[in-house]
C-alpha cells in the first residue's frame, strides 16, 4: 500500500513529463481518499525549452486533465495539478491506476506513461472479539466492538451450525454489548461439538458497511442437565409379585434403565451393572441370584459428556433347601422309651424351612414301610411355624425291618431323609420255616443267613472289610500300574501308597533286544519333534521345474519337477507341510504306580 507515487513518460530527446501523486486525506465514513496529483516537465537543463501539446492525464478511469494548447515545456514546467476523490472498494481496498501523455515537439502524441497503486486501506466493518471463548450456561459475554467511526452502529447476531442460523441479539450497539447467554440455547447445543457463533454487522446510518466474526463460543452444560436415570426392577421367575421381593436361589433380576435427557441431547453410551456384571446396554436379565446383598447401578453419559447415574439395593429374601437339622429313629415301647425289643420305632427330627417374607409354604411328613414292602405309610406333621423339633412313635413289629423316611417341603422343593430299621434285637434267632438263621436280628428271609448292621465279622484276624481291601491289594503289588479316567488316588479305596507315573508320555513295551527299550522307565521322544521337509523338487532352492521326459528341459519359472543341470544332477526343492498333526490319535487317563 502507498501514500504516494509517481511515473515517468517516455521522452523525445531529453524531455518527458513526471507525474506524481499523494494522499491528502481519506474519509472512513465516506470510504473515499482524496489524492493531490501534478504533471511536470522533466529531463534535460532547466534552461532549454521544447513546444508541446496535446496534454491529456486519466486517473482512476476518469479524464482529470486535457490540453491541445501548446507551450514551452522546461524541465520543471508545472503543465496541470490538482486534486482528485478516488471510492474505495466495501471492504475499504482499494487499487488505482493513472496515466499521462503529451506531444513533445510535435504536435501528435509521441510520449506517455502510466502507473498504478494500491491504497492505504480504509477501516471498514468492525471486527468483534468476545470476554470469553469458554463458557456456561447464564454467563455473561462482553463483546467488543473497536469501530472504526464513531458513526458507525452494529447489529449482534448469535447462532449455532445446523441448528440456529444468525439471529439478532442487539441492534444500534456501538462500542460493546454484555449477553447472558439463555439456559434455554441448550436445545441448540445438544453436543460438546456444539458452538456459539457471534457476529457484528456494521452500519453507517442506514448503509450496510460489512460483517466480521468473532471467535466461537464453548458452551459447559450445568450440572442440573445431566441424565436423569431410573431403574425398574422385576423377576424374569415371577416371584417378585408373590412374596413382595426377589427370592435368593430362585429369582433372576431383570433391571431395565430408562433416562431422561436435557433439551434434546442423546446418549453416548450406557452403563448397567448387575448382579456384580457390567453390560452396555439398557435391560439386562441377571443370572439366578445368590446373594441378599444386591446392588443395581446404572449410569447414562450424553453427547454433551454429563454422566446420570443412579443405584437401587431391592429386597432380597433368603432362601434355602428345607433343612433337617436331626434326623433319628431307633426302636422303643409304645411310650417312647428306648427298647432293643419293641415294636415300635421313635422317629427325632429338627426342620426349618426359609420364611421368604413369611409367604413360603410349609409341609413335614414322615413315613414308613416294612422293607419287603413297595408303598409307604404317609402321615401328616403340623408345622405352625418355620422350624420345629420334636419326634413321633410309629407301631413296627419287631419282627421286620423298616424303611422311615421324613419329607420337609416348601413352595421350591422338598428335603428328604430316610433310614433303615432292623428288627428287635436278638442273639440268634431261626425262620419260621426252620431254613433261616440270624444273628443278632430277628430272621426275616427263608434261605438266608442275615447278621445285625452293627454286628462285625472276623475272617483271619480281620475285619471283612480289611480282608477284603488286602486281597485285593495283593493283586497290585509294588511297581503295578493302575489306570483310570478319575482323579481318585488308588490308596483311597485299595491302600498301598501310589504316585503318579507316565505324565504326558506313551507307555511302550520294554524290549531287551533294542538298546532304546531295554530297560523299564526308560524314557525318550517328543512332542515337539521336527518334521522332514518334503515336497516340491528342483535345483537350489526357490525354484521348481515340471519334468520334460523328452528333452530334460526346464518348464517355467515355478513348476514342481526336476532341473536338468551339470552333469544331469538334480537337488529337491522342499517344504514343510502345512496342516499336519505330529502326535498320533490319543486320548488321556490318570496313571499311577504303586509305591510301597
């Protein structure tokens, strides 16, 4: 940009013509500069004159200056001067051009010249800036308006991309203007992405002069517009309805979240946790609870990046199979009391049954039968309560053996328990039939001998549960191997002290004629043993040619074949094969070795 300038014209001999130019004033409210202008002789001594003519100078287009008239031009010789008004462009740029020319001499034109210049440039619309490009919701702005004429006014506008175009805040502000910006705008900024944008449009009375924009506006939501989350609770197994809460052992939890949202934002993700389990979804059936310690928590985050979260501990009723604490029978008189010889069996129980609110059903029943028989004698226990103790008399001769049996049940499942009851004790008694003998029980079967539960029988010093165990063992001795798909030591049910043996091998025979399987124990191989290379064939390795059983020649550039080379030697070109299993079809047990 210039203030001022000049240019020469071409010249016949010496002389030629200078103009030149200055800015004498600019007006902003006017948009117009006003430049002084002059045309002068040049070139050669100041004595010397030539005629010239025919004066013409253009500037900014326009014909400021045109003589035909001749007079002596010297160097020096002011030929024309004076002033001109030049409109500058809506933005305050401008860029003129002027030109000059003469007749030196002669009376037609023979010299010109001409030049051009950029403006110094002419404040035009305000450029507003605001107190804050970070804000929150009812913050005040002060925006800024530095105008460049005291004439000037400005209209603000604010607005939001793709979903507020430019709407006027303030109309007729001069130098400033302070905004509160509208909790209700948040219907406008649903995202973080979201920004204010703040203009000024400037005016010079009536004249629209230009509009600039200040910089963007983030806007912080409150913490009063983050999600409201709520959760609703029931019970995918019904159970909630029935005994006013979820059931421990029984019930699964269905949690579904629903959130409500702040001037039309979305959500980012969500976040529910049950039953001790994270999901990113919004309804979630829980696995069958095990605990009656519950918490549900659900948390909501939406695209302005507030996060809503809520919990609920819903009522959880223990629940647990029906317990028999005590469980007895033993045989008794007709009033209770122990006896070896009654006929009648005293049943001793202890129950309880989980109250679940005080809404589960409750049932104790005992029965009995003689063991040879196949239906039960069933007979009802009031139970006023969740727990009870107590016991019963049932009349069985002493002559059979009985089956008993007690039943506690819920609205879930019933426990039960049985026991087995001899006969009355006798030393020795003999079947009816005469073909029938037991020992201390009474004798129940024809062609049987029967010993009492209780009584133990010796063979060879032993118990016949040890002598038996032992004969066994003696078929394993030390060094036996034992196999089995459980991981059961042997010494649990045989005795004898065993150890693992073979762990991830093969078993092979021993083989006193082969030096690799002479002796037991021995071991060798791997799994991981290298395959062969096998495959392509060639020369080298990289290349593989189709064999030409006519001329040997190679075929290609990636056959599989033969090479013809020196001598007509040939060397394979091979590979791994892929997809090959090394280990032979197995399938694994437990193996041990007796040890001692």
């Amino acid at each position: 940009m210039a203030s001022s300038g000049s240019f020469s014209t071409s010249s016949y001999d010496v002389r030629y013509l200078n103009f030149y130019w200055s800015v004498a004033s600019q007006s902003i409210d006017s948009n117009q500069t006003v430049i002084n202008w002059s045309l002068k002789g040049g070139g050669g001594n100041s004595y010397s004159w030539y005629m010239a003519g025919n004066f013409r100078v253009v500037i900014n287009g326009s014909v400021v200056y045109s003589s035909s008239s001749r007079i002596q031009l010297y160097n020096g010789t002011t030929v024309a001067s004076g002033s001109f008004k030049i409109n500058h462009n809506s933005d305050g740029t401008k860029s003129f051009s002027a030109s000059a020319e003469a007749g030196i001499y002669t009376y037609a034109v023979n010299c010109s010249g001409s030049g051009s210049w950029s403006l110094p440039t002419i404040a035009r619309a305000t450029q507003p800036t605001v107190s804050k490009t970070s804000a929150t919701y009812e913050d005040q702005i002060v925006i800024n308006l530095p105008r460049a004429s005291s004439n000037f006014t400005h209209t603000i506008q604010a607005g939001v991309d793709g979903k507020l175009s430019f709407m006027n805040i303030a109309t007729g502000v001069g130098t400033s203007y302070t905004w509160t910006i509208p909790k209700d705008w948040a219907k406008y900024l649903p995202t973080k992405s979201h920004k204010i944008r703040v203009r000024a449009i400037t005016y010079s009375g009536s004249t629209q002069i230009g509009t600039k924009e200040a910089r963007s506006i983030s806007v912080s939501p409150t913490s009063d517009m983050k999600p409201v989350v709520s959760i609703s609770l029931s019970d995918d197994m019904k159970y909630k309805d029935k005994y006013g809460g979820f059931v421990k052992g029984q019930s699964k939890i269905r949690a579904k979240l629903t959130e409500k949202l702040y001037a039309g934002t979305t959500v980012s993700s969500r976040s529910l946790s049950l039953n001790g389990v994270n999901y990113q979804t919004s309804e979630q059936v829980s696995e069958v609870i095990i605990s009656t310690s519950q918490t549900i928590s659900a948390s909501v985050t939406d695209a302005r990046g507030l996060t809503g979260s809520t919990s609920v501990k819903p009522t959880v009723y223990d629940w647990f199979i029906p317990k028999i604490g005590i469980f007895r029978a033993e045989r008794c008189n007709s009033s209770g009391s122990s006896d070896e010889v009654g006929n009648y069996i005293r049943l001793d129980y202890s129950v309880e049954v989980a109250p679940v609110n005080n809404k589960n059903a409750k049932s104790l029943k005992y029965g009995y039968k003689k063991q040879s028989d196949t239906s039960w004698t069933i007979k009802d226990i009031a139970l006023s309560s969740y727990s009870k103790s107590g016991n019963v008399v049932i009349p069985a001769s002493g002559e059979y053996s009985w089956d008993v049996k007690i039943d506690v049940k819920d609205d879930f499942t019933t426990a039960t328990l049985s026991l087995k009851v001899g006969t009355a004790y006798v030393l020795m008694d003999f079947h009816k039939s005469g073909r029938g003998i037991a020992i201390g029980k009474v004798s129940e079967r024809e062609k049987m001998f029967e010993i009492a539960r209780d009584f133990e029988v010796k063979l060879k010093g032993e118990t016949i549960e040890t002598y038996i165990k032992n004969q066994i063992l003696k078929s394993y001795p030390v060094g036996s191997i034992f196999i089995t798909t459980n991981n059961v030591n042997p010494s649990n049910f045989i005795g004898g002290k065993w150890s693992r043996f073979a762990k991830g091998r093969t078993l092979i025979g021993v083989d006193e004629n082969d030096a690799d399987f002479k002796n037991s124990k021995k071991t060798g191989g791997s799994k991981d043993l290298p395959l062969p290379l096998v495959g392509e064939m060639g020369y080298g390795t990289g290349k593989g040619y189709f064999l030409n059983t006519t001329t040997m020649t190679k075929y290609g550039s990636t056959g599989r074949g033969w090479d013809i080379r020196a001598s007509n030697e040939i060397k394979p070109n091979v590979r791994k094969p892929t997809n090959y299993n090394k280990l032979e079809p197995y399938i694994t047990t437990y193996i041990w070795e007796r040890i001692s």
